[in-house]
C-alpha cells in the first residue's frame, strides 16, 4: 500500500517529535551518584564478623578463627573536588572480638585515624595511614576499609561492573539497581596479589557466595546503610594440600549525628592537617603480631636476648622457618643487634644451614641496621664467599633499601679483580634487577633508576659476558616497557648475547616480545640459543599464533634437546589448543628417544597436565 506524501511527511514528523521527547525523558532520568560535600560529617553503626576454616587435605585436621569488629565509624569529608574526594575516618569507639575474648591491642589498632582518597563513583583510590602503625597492621585494617567500597558511576544503566582489589588480588563486581537499593555482587578474582599476602600468592580463589545491599544517602555524602555477606574458597592447586574458607558479614547503617567531643578525628580540619598529623616521625615497623609475640616469649624467657633467639636458629639441615620468623622479629624490635651479626658470623664455628638462616633473617627484618650488616657481610672478603652471595640475594629483596644500599650494590657490582670478586660482582648485579622489580610498585623512581643503568650498561658493555649479564639483569627487573631494548640483541652476532636476551624475555609479558622469540624459531641455527628461545616461551603464556609456529618447527628440528624442550612446551599447552596432538602424534612416530616418546604418549594420551 503507498502512502500519500503529506501523511508520509507527518508520520515522520511525528516519530521525529517522540524521538525528540524520548531523548529529553532519557536525559532528565536520575542518575543515582554519591553527593561528595565538603564538611559533611556521618556516623554510622559498624559490625564486621570473619570465620576463617582451614582444612589440612592430606591429614584431615581443621583449624577455626573468628574475628568480630564492632563500633562507630565515624567519617568526615575533607574535600570534594571534581577529580577526588578526600575523606578521614575513625573507628571510635570500637571492641574487637577474637574468638570470644576482647583484645585491647587490636582494639588500640583499628581505632587508629585514617585518610582516603574516592573518586566521585565511590572507588577507594589510596589509603592514609598513622606512622604510628607498621605496614603488616596498615594491609590489615586495609581489608576492612576496602570490605567498605561501593561504587556508583552515576550513569542511566542499571547494571554495571566495577573491578577492585583487596588483600587477594584484583577481581570484578556486578552491580544491579533496583527502586530501593543496590545490590553489589563479586564475580570473580581476575588477577593475584603483587606481593604475598598471608595466604601466599599461588592460590586459587573462588568466589562461593557474595551479595552486599546499599542504599546511596540522597541527603548526605556516602551511603545510609551496607548490608551483605560473602564467602570465599581459597586453595593450593600445587600441593593441594590446604583449602581455606573465609566468610565474612557487614552491617555498616548512619544513624544519629552525636559526636564523641574525645574522637580525634574531629580536631582534624583539613587534608593538609591531616596528612602531617598521620605523617609524623618514622615510620613503625614493628607489627602489633610481633609485639605481642615478642611479649610473650619475653615472659616465657624471662628476658629475651639475641643470644637467645639465636639458639633457637641452630641444626646442621634444615632450620624451621618459624625460628627465622622469630629472629626476625626481635631484629624489628631490637634494631641495633643486627650490627652484631656480622662479626658472630665471622667467628666460624656455624653452620651453613645456620647461617642462610640468619642472613636471610636479616633480609626479612630489612631495617636500615639489618641491611648495614648485610652489607658488612658483603663487602668483608674475610666472610665466607657463599654467606657473601646470600647478603646480595637478601639485598636485591629489600622492601625498603636504606641510604647507601643501591650505591653499595652497584660499587660491588663493579669490582671485578679476581675469580670470587667477580663472581660476587655478578650476583650483584642480578640482584639490582631483581630489587628493580621489588621496587616497581613501591618506590618507581629507584626503579626507573635501576632500569636506566642496566640498559646502558647492556649498551655499553665491553665484552660479550658483560653485555650478557646486563641483559639477564634486565630480564630480572621483570618490567615488559624494556622488551624494546632487550629484542634488539636477538640479531647479536654473538650467541651467547642471543642466548642472553632470549632468557631475559622470559619474565616480561608483552605480545611484540612473544613474537619476536616466535619468529626467531625459524631463523636461529644454534642449538644452545634455540633452547633458550623456547624455555622462554615456556614461561610464558601461549597463543593460536605461537603454537602454530612451533608444532611447523619441532617436525623440522633435528637437534635432540632442542626437540625434547619444544615437546614440552607443546605437552604444557595441549588443553588449551588441543590439535596440537596430532603434531605431537606425528612426532611420536619418527621420535627414537625413549624419554621423548614417554613425554609425547602421556601428552597425546594423558586427561592430566604432564610435569615438564
């Protein structure tokens, strides 16, 4: 049927008009969004309870803790500029619950004044804490606060996802908006802690259970009240041997604004005020679990001495970790005898298992004393050349290097007069990339440092060994922005230098360096050098792209280990692209090696993960 043209013309006026009405009605729906108003003060009702269980797989035991914070959390907005809102808060008063005692100590603890940076959705961006408090105690209230963060857009949608991190490592949430609230749901853990968190860092962790309801205040800054529980499955997919189920359950409501004229937090004015207030003198580092552990054995002692502690650093193999832990703390506590170490060292007469437990102790304690005396240890040829190297590798994983101690690394990694000098000067040098990585997250200045001489020293080497070091010191720094630098030396005429840069792209995680070892796979002729290419790629995460160029290489490669290395990275990835079995089954029927064809049948046939 046609349509005459003037009603053709109104009906597309008409639909031009309702589209019209439409976009003003979508424009002028409400977006929920948190207010953010400088000056604003809450307080709000707060009740936190944890039950952690831990079952031994192998023995069947299990183990219970239970942990309940309730209080007043008080809060105050600082600021609220476009870009970030500033807000202090304190839990006051506050009792805190472990197992079915009242503990002072952590009361005094989470009662402690703090700062936080939001942005406007709500997304916790940094965390203020008092000096007064160690950084163990700082990543444990952390928890807490961030069991505190909402997120809300302010967009039309309503659904949406935000990713966090907490203590565990980075995940995702779903949010859903309903007329009266908002209901936040953890999805999953997306990526593992950068440092190592008191469940370790090779652990899986699934989301069991999570559902947290709020409401945003429409009349103050925050929120009027968080309600929610969650449950999370923690387990070692190595051993499998532990499996961990945390649960916690928040109830966080506003209620009547009725100050505490004692709280500190209200004789804080501003962010300035604030920030000096928590920022003055050094920083704690001994943490509240060490004080009380150190207590403790002070009364079971009857006094407790670096004699002491050491005896209980003592066997001629292995030495138990919680006597190292113990030396560790008193080395916290009691800073200035780790300057006595060194000459106890000296004397002879100890172990080498006792004093790899000792040093490393000294590493662990990582005081501007502990590393002085690693650097005694390190510098004096009169110590054994195998304590020496266990200083450096202790220096290289310092949290905090003291003044001096990078100049020092670098001044040792320079001397290279004899066979031992030298030796140690490249175990230095190692350690610098390793204490790079360290620092990346933590201090990127040193870093960036660290990073800059090692590329110019790769660039400036003067011989091949030199370059070749750099280059594996690169590798250690673990930082993928210098794969640039380190792909250029994979046309070296040398190689070893090959070899070297090759080994180096291991621990870095871009794409442009993982096809560069791909694509050199079929131009590399040394066999030395093609095993370093692909041990690289071993330890790292396959592609389509990357398995398609090694199952082309390995039927053409006529060099025994060489083949044996690229059936293993083959094995490792099969789950994932499982036609490469018909390489591996084509491989089985001209390989003659035993050893190679037990690795391909249990790849070809195996339901499981072969072992490299």
């Amino acid at each position: 049927m046609k349509i005459p043209s003037v009603r053709r013309s109104t009906i597309l006026i008409g639909i031009g008009v309702l589209a019209g009405l439409a976009i003003i009605v979508f424009i002028a729906l409400p977006r929920t969004r948190f207010q953010w108003r400088a000056g604003d003060r809450h307080m709000y009702s707060f009740e936190m309870n944890t039950h952690v269980v831990t079952r031994n797989l192998l023995t069947g035991m299990f183990g219970s803790f239970s942990q309940g914070i309730s209080g007043t959390l008080n809060m105050k907005v600082l600021s609220a500029e476009e870009g970030a809102v500033s807000a202090v808060m304190q839990l006051h008063p506050v009792s805190v619950v472990m197992g079915e005692k009242n503990d002072p100590n952590m009361e005094r603890l989470f009662s402690m004044v703090f700062m936080v940076t939001f942005d406007r959705s709500g997304k916790m961006k940094k965390l203020m804490f008092d000096n007064s408090i160690s950084e163990e105690d700082e990543k444990m209230v952390a928890n807490l606060v961030r069991a505190l963060e909402v997120a809300v857009p302010g967009t039309i949608l309503s659904t949406w996802k935000e990713s966090g991190e907490d203590e565990n490592g980075a995940f995702e949430s779903r949010y859903k908006e309903s007329k009266t609230n908002i209901l936040k749901r953890k999805i999953a853990y997306v990526r593992k802690p950068k440092t190592r968190t008191r469940h370790g860092r090779d652990v899986a962790i699934r989301v069991a259970r999570s559902a947290f309801r709020f409401q945003v205040d429409r009349e103050g800054s925050w929120f009027t009240y968080l309600r929610g529980r969650e449950q999370l499955e923690i387990s070692e997919p190595q051993t499998k041997s532990v499996q961990v189920s945390t649960g916690i359950e928040l109830d966080v409501a506003r209620v009547p604004f009725e100050p505490d004229p004692g709280a500190r937090i209200w004789s804080l004015s501003d962010s300035a005020s604030v920030k000096r207030a928590l920022g003055a003198g050094s920083k704690n580092p001994v943490s509240l679990r060490t004080e009380m552990r150190l207590a403790a054995l002070d009364r079971q002692m009857g006094g407790v001495t670096l004699d002491k502690v050491l005896a209980g650093v003592a066997g001629e193999k292995k030495i138990p970790f919680s006597a190292i832990q113990l030396l560790r703390d008193y080395l916290l506590m009691k800073p200035d005898d780790a300057l006595k170490i060194p000459d106890l060292l000296q004397r002879g007469g100890i172990s080498s298992s006792r004093s790899a437990a000792i040093i490393h102790a000294l590493g662990l304690a990582g005081t501007p004393q502990a590393q002085q005396a690693l650097i005694g240890i390190m510098n004096n040829p009169i110590h054994d050349t195998m304590n020496r190297m266990r200083a450096v590798s202790e220096l290289g994983s310092v949290v905090h290097p003291a003044a001096g101690t990078i100049d020092e690394l670098w001044r040792t990694a320079a001397i290279r007069g004899d066979r031992e000098s030298a030796e140690l000067a490249n175990t230095t040098l190692l350690a610098l990339g390793g204490l790079s990585a360290v620092q990346r997250d933590i201090d990127d200045k040193v870093s960036s440092e660290i990073n800059a001489r090692l590329v110019d020293m790769a660039k400036n080497a003067i011989d091949t060994k030199e370059a070749s070091l750099a280059l594996q010191a690169i590798g250690n720094t673990r930082d993928s922005s210098l794969s640039d630098a380190v792909v250029g030396y994979l046309g070296s005429d040398s190689p070893e230098i090959r070899s070297a840069a090759a080994y180096a792209l291991r621990n870095m995680d871009d794409e442009g360096s993982l096809n560069a070892l791909s694509k050199m796979l079929s131009k590399e002729e040394n066999p030395q050098v093609k095993q370093a290419v692909v041990g690289s790629m071993l330890n790292r995460p396959a592609t389509a792209d990357t398995m398609k160029s090694m199952s082309r290489q390995t039927l053409r490669e006529t060099d025994d280990s060489t083949r044996h290395v690229m059936y293993q990275y083959l094995v490792k990835n099969r789950e994932r692209y499982p036609d490469v079995k018909e390489t591996l089954a084509k491989c089985l029927d001209i390989e003659r090696s035993p050893q190679a064809r037990v690795l391909l049948y249990k790849g070809i046939y195996s339901k499981t993960k072969s072992p490299r």
